[in-house]
C-alpha cells in the first residue's frame, strides 16, 4: 500500500539531538502539516524524508514503513534551487528522465504538459526561458511542475510560498490542493503561517526545538489548541481588527503572561522624512511606476501593496540607489538623493538600509555572520577598533534572539 509510517524519527549532529521522537503517519490523499518556528525541526524532517540531509547530520527511525518510493519536494526560494544556467524546459524534463526513465523527447513532451498543467503562461515560451525570466510566482510554478514530472507518490512542501505575495501564494496553495486531489498523492506541507496551513492541511503537528509539541486534526489544532506553546503561535498573529501596542508573543504564553489588549493610538503626524513625487522607471520601454507620490514621517510605517509586477520593489531599489529612476523627485530630509553620485550617495547608506526578501540569495555564502555584520561596522565608521566591532556584534545579534556563537556560523548554518 502506498503509505508511510514512521515512528521515532530523530536527527542529531556528533554532539547534540537536533530532532527527537517524531512520528509520522502520511496517506494518499491526505495532507500533513509541520508547523513551528525556525529551528523547529521541519525542514529537517523534510531533508531526511528526501535522503538529503547535509555531511555531519544522521537520522534514525524507531520503525519505518515507507511504501512511498517516489518522492519530491518543493523548495522555499525557487530563484536558490532552480539551475541559473538552464533553460526552464530543460530543467522539467531531466526530472522526468531522471525518476521515470522517460527518453528525451517523451520527457519534453510531459515538460510542457506539466507547465501547462500548473498554469505557467505561455508555456510553449517559458520553456526556452531561464529562471531570472519569470516572476517569483512563476518560478514557483516551474518547481511544482518539476515535482509533478517525477509523478510523486509524497509531495514535500517546504514553505512554499513565502517569498510570494498575497494573492500569488494563494493561487499556488490552491494549486497544490487541486494537484494532490487529482493524483492522490500524500503531501507534507512544512509552513509558520497558519493561513497557509487552514488552506491545505488535513492534520497538523507542531514542533519546537526539535520536539512535538501537540498534533491532531486541523481543526482540533487551531480551534482547539492544548498546549500554551500552540495558543501562543495562533495568538502572535496580527489581528484582522485593531492595532495592538504589542502582539502577544510564544513566551508570553508560556510564561502565563496575559495578552496586551491595549490599542495603538492613532499616528498624529512627525516630522517629514521621505518624500517621492511623481516617480516613474519603465524597463525596455515597459512602464513599470507612473508618476508615484507618498511621504513617510517620522514614527510611521507606510505599507506598499500590490502584485507581483506592480512596482513595490522597483520603488524600494529606486530609494536606495539600486535603480535610477526615470523622472521625479526623491528627497531625504529635505535633501534630493535620486541624483546623488555615488560617493555622495554613500553618506546616506547608513542612512536608509534596506532588508532584502531572499537572505539566502543576499548573504555572502563564504563569509561567517561575524564578518558579514562587522563588515559595514567598519565601512561606515561606527566602531574604531576590532573589539569595539565585535561587542557590537553580540549586541546585533542578541537584539534578534541569536546566540553569540552565531558570528561564527555561515549562512547556510542557520534555518
């Protein structure tokens, strides 16, 4: 019968248990959520599920009865696992050669039905494309139907659709579902975003620190949680109504600590800090921003929204110099900076900074944390001497809940 069950599942370095005692029932048809912070264990459990666990890792199960031979998975970033220097279409279809021993033209031929299939545009096109070609959701969409060619008995999932935008994800979640449902296949399904799970899953385990924590059905989980840890991750989520001062934390429940129920008061208004008018930045002659206008003040937070292509990230690199924009005006504190050559420029770096959506794809793979956070520390004249740096560093990393051992890690180390 083409099920798994496994008992017992544990996966340690030479020193130190990383994952304990994991139990995992999959059926076809059905669809297993892993929920939990980072460092939980879930990919891990999804790694070792695939034979891919990194050197220095072992796994070890109580009792295993894999009746799923064939399985695939979906990575988190598509633009980090897909071949940068491969045609899409060629991509598919080595995984269709490769699990089903299909011929070359056999495998072109089920690379583009697949593409069709998870709705990819154009596919006739999109096969001579390469990744850097698409959209991130396209992307996406060329990961999934790289699974779907190897005609998978198990689906792993690993957070699919955080690097998508609202609507994009959704539409790739309920392409998930419809996929599962018209092969029956099972599906492990590994998020922190408790949307994304109510979507998709039939039951739900949550781990932290390598341990379970509390499983059971969907609804008995999220309707019904036991556990403060599980009423914790459900509760830290924004609410649909009002503005807290603060959301309540996993600690806060687990501390016993009532939820703050004060609201934040309405912004009265600061002091002018950014100010852009009448942007605009077309790419090969395709108008991508037309004439935008908004300002941020001191103590506020403007949220840009909008889909893939509309411009949000256009807007972004334009404020810190990545793009030049075509016409309008930027000013910092009263200052024109959408001009700036780059030696001016770089007296506002310290200034406006920027977090990318990808940290895999932005860090550096061959530097430690370290150095990678000492690094601007230096370029930019806040500390003088080495020790100075490096204090500095342990309060960085303290401030965002890392160990001061993390300088010391690359940063394919982390989750």
């Amino acid at each position: 019968m083409n099920e798994l069950h496994g008992s017992g599942l544990s996966v340690a370095t030479a020193d130190r248990a990383l994952l304990r005692g994991l139990n995992l029932d999959l059926y076809p048809g059905q669809c297993v959520a892993l929920v939990g912070e980072s460092g939980s264990g879930k990919s891990l459990t999804a790694l070792t599920l695939m034979g891919l666990l990194p050197k220095g890792l072992t796994a070890s199960w109580a009792t295993l009865a894999d009746g799923m031979p064939r399985k695939a998975m979906v990575f988190q970033e598509p633009m980090s696992a897909l071949n940068p220097t491969m045609r899409i279409g060629r991509q598919v279809a080595e995984a269709a050669e490769s699990a089903l021993g299909l011929k070359p033209e056999e495998a072109r031929d089920r690379a583009l039905e697949e593409l069709r299939r998870v709705q990819v545009p154009q596919p006739e096109s999109a096969v001579k494309k390469y990744p850097h070609q698409l959209s991130g959701g396209q992307r996406q969409r060329v990961m999934i139907a790289m699974a779907m060619a190897m005609d998978p008995e198990l689906l792993i999932c690993d957070e699919p659709t955080t690097a998508l935008d609202h609507s994009v994800a959704f539409e790739i979640l309920d392409l998930l579902r419809d996929l599962q449902r018209e092969r029956g296949m099972a599906m492990l399904f590994i998020s922190h975003d408790w949307e994304a799970v109510a979507h998709v899953a039939d039951q739900v385990i949550v781990l932290r620190q390598g341990e379970v924590v509390e499983s059971g059905s969907l609804d008995e989980v999220m309707n019904h949680p036991k556990q403060p840890y599980t009423q914790g991750l459900l509760a830290s989520r924004p609410p649909e109504q009002g503005k807290p001062i603060r959301l309540p934390t996993v600690q806060d429940f687990l501390d016993g600590i009532a939820p703050e129920t004060s609201e934040r008061p309405v912004f009265e208004g600061g002091t002018e800090i950014l100010s852009v008018r009448g942007l605009r930045k077309s790419f090969k002659g395709t108008p991508i921003l037309h004439g935008v206008d908004f300002v941020v003040h001191e103590g506020e937070t403007l949220g840009l929204v909008g889909a893939s292509g509309s411009g949000k990230s256009t807007i972004a690199r334009c404020l810190v110099g990545l793009e030049q924009p075509d016409g309008g005006e930027i000013t910092y504190r009263g200052t024109r900076i959408d001009q700036l050559s780059r030696g001016q420029r770089r007296a506002y770096a310290r200034e406006i900074q920027y977090i990318f959506q990808d940290p895999f794809s932005s860090l550096p793979p061959r530097m430690r944390v370290g150095d990678l956070l000492e690094e601007p520390l230096r370029v930019h004249g806040r500390s003088v001497d080495s020790a100075g740096r490096q204090a500095r560093v342990a309060e960085l990393l303290a401030a965002v809940g890392l160990s001061p051992d993390s300088a010391l890690k690359y940063p394919h180390e982390f989750s």
